[in-house]
C-alpha cells in the first residue's frame, strides 16, 4: 500500500469564544474559514487528508461552505531561518512570507482540485475553495492594517479572513492545542504556549466561533 492510500482520521474540539460572544448571530451563507496549517504538508498523503477533512465536515454541517487559507509551512520556516541567521528587512521578510501563502495555496488546488479564489464567492456554490492569500490582501490595502513581523502567522491572516466575511474560523494544525488552565483567557494562553501566533488574540476577538481540528491518527 502506498502513502497515497493511508487512511486519515480527525479529531474536533472547541476553542473558548469572549463572553460577548457565547450567542454568535452569522450573516446568511458566510463560510467557514479554515486555516490549514502548512505543516500538514509535510505528511505523507496529506491531499487524502485534505479530502477527509472536507468530507467529515461536510458531514456536520452539509450547508456549511468553506474557504481555505494554507499556512506556509516548510517553506515559510525557510525564510525565518534565513532571517534568524542574518536578520532582514521586516517588511521584505514579511511580503516575502505572504507570497509563499499563494504558493502553498496553488500546490494544494492542484493536488486537490478545489478552485483557488482571491475572494469569497457569495454568489457561488456551497462547495470549499482555497483563498489566494496575497491577492486577497492587495485588495483595499488589507494588508497594511496588518502589523509587520514574525508575530503575524497564517492563524492571525485566517482570523483576518473569517473576520472580514463573517465565518466561523476552524484552525486545522499537525497537534491538538495544549491543555490549558480554565482560569486563563484561552486565546491569549494558546499564543503563549506558541500554538496560535502573538497577535491571533487580537485578530480573533471578534469571531463568533473558532474551532480546532487535528488528525487523529494515521494508518499506513
């Protein structure tokens, strides 16, 4: 059996939402952002993943549609070496990053087949599709509301997106989310332990509901 055929199972969880926000009211036919962590990309047979995790989700929820940001991944963990053996320009390192986001988003429309989009398409299907990250926030100077550094991940981009069309956000990541103390703000408890960037707390404040998924096991 190849690693084209190995059989991928999840597992779903919950993420705290503010108080404010326990009762979430969502626009009609907003999606559900899914933040794909790039690291996923490294395990053998992760289009299968992919195909998997759409299907379970389409399970839980069949009207539900989905816009998918890719993490960067290897390739971003590239840059940041490079940048920590000899420090560059924040802002080049930063563009330089975004760009590898539209580059791990073609790979995986290819493998996958999903369409890539440089916007939510409202008036389309209830199908997934992945965003073209860096079309997206050349849009209406979206990115320069950003801040400029390392502290700015695909998870705080992902908020950003889910924030902007009204969607749930699911953060889909190689491990579950640490288990946390109930007396901490979850979301800024999750950047400390460096499961969500610095700066997701504040890019997801507003959310009405941010989810967690993780695969379960794998079987070769």
């Amino acid at each position: 059996m190849t690693s084209d055929s190995q059989d991928w199972k999840w597992q779903f969880g919950l993420l705290t939402r503010p108080p404010a926000l326990r009762e979430p009211t969502m626009p009609a036919q907003s999606p559900l952002v899914i933040k794909l962590g790039g690291s996923l990309l490294s395990q053998p047979g992760w289009p299968q993943g992919i195909t998997e995790l759409l299907r379970a989700l389409s399970a839980q929820s069949p009207e539900s549609p989905a816009l998918l940001v890719v993490g960067g991944g290897s390739v971003v963990e590239g840059l940041r070496q490079i940048d920590a053996a000899g420090p560059q320009p924040a802002e080049l390192m930063h563009a330089l990053a975004i760009e590898m986001m539209g580059i791990t988003a073609r790979l995986v429309a290819t493998a996958t087949g999903l369409p890539l989009v440089t916007a939510w398409p409202t008036a389309g299907g209830r199908g997934a599709c992945l965003l073209d990250v860096p079309q997206w926030l050349a849009e209406n100077q979206r990115l320069l509301r950003l801040p400029v550094g390392w502290e700015v991940t695909s998870d705080s981009i992902a908020a950003c997106v889910a924030a902007a069309y009204g969607g749930k956000l699911l953060l889909v990541k190689s491990v579950p989310p640490p288990n946390l103390s109930a007396s901490h703000n979850q979301l800024e408890a999750l950047a400390a332990a460096g499961w969500v960037d610095s700066y997701f707390p504040t890019a997801a404040a507003g959310l009405p509901a941010i989810s967690w998924a993780a695969p379960l096991e794998i079987h070769p």
